[in-house]
C-alpha cells in the first residue's frame, strides 16, 4: 500500500466533508480512529487531521502519540465539539493547530 500524503480519522460529517473536497487530487487517505491504525508504518505523510477522540481517549495522549509517530508531519485537529484541554495544551502536547467549525 502506498503512503497518503493527507491521513484523516475521527472526523464529523461537516468536517470530513471539508477535507475531502479541500485535499481532492490529493494523496488520501481515512483511517478508523484506533491507536494501532494511527501507529502504522505510512512514511510519506505530510499532515494528519484528527476529529475529536472517542470518550475515554486521552486527547492529550492523542497529540503526544502522532507526534511520535510522525515528528515532521503537520498535525490539526479539526472539531465542531468542546475539548477537554485549552488549544494552547494541544499544541504543546503535540498539535500544530486546533480549529473548531465553523473554521474560528
């Protein structure tokens, strides 16, 4: 399996929406939101997009994870929901930005 160069996961419907049409022609690709999916070998990512995690998913636990994962990728998290963590944790714990829709 080739590498994306867009990964998304744990979207809702308005926010996937947003990324397929965005990144059309793109290298993309949706996974489930699963720690093993996410810990996959995909070498050629560029940016990944999360949804807000499933309940009883640290969402700081989240960030530090992708950022492990993949140290040179963008990492955004695009959410309509309220985070139990303040934007400025997220990106220091891992997230390069958080946008909440509609797009703030």
């Amino acid at each position: 399996m080739s590498s994306p160069a867009v990964l998304y996961f744990g979207l809702e419907a308005s926010a996937k929406a947003l990324t397929e049409k965005t990144f059309e022609g793109f290298a993309i690709e949706e996974v489930p939101f699963d720690l093993d999916a996410l810990m996959e070998d995909r070498t050629k990512v560029h940016l990944l997009i999360s949804g807000a995690p499933p309940q009883g998913m640290s969402i700081l636990e989240l960030a530090q994870v992708l950022r492990a994962q993949y140290p040179d990728a963008q990492i955004i998290m695009l959410t309509d929901k309220p985070l139990s963590s303040s934007k400025k944790e997220l990106i220091k714990n891992g997230f390069n930005e958080v946008y909440y829709l509609p797009l703030d």
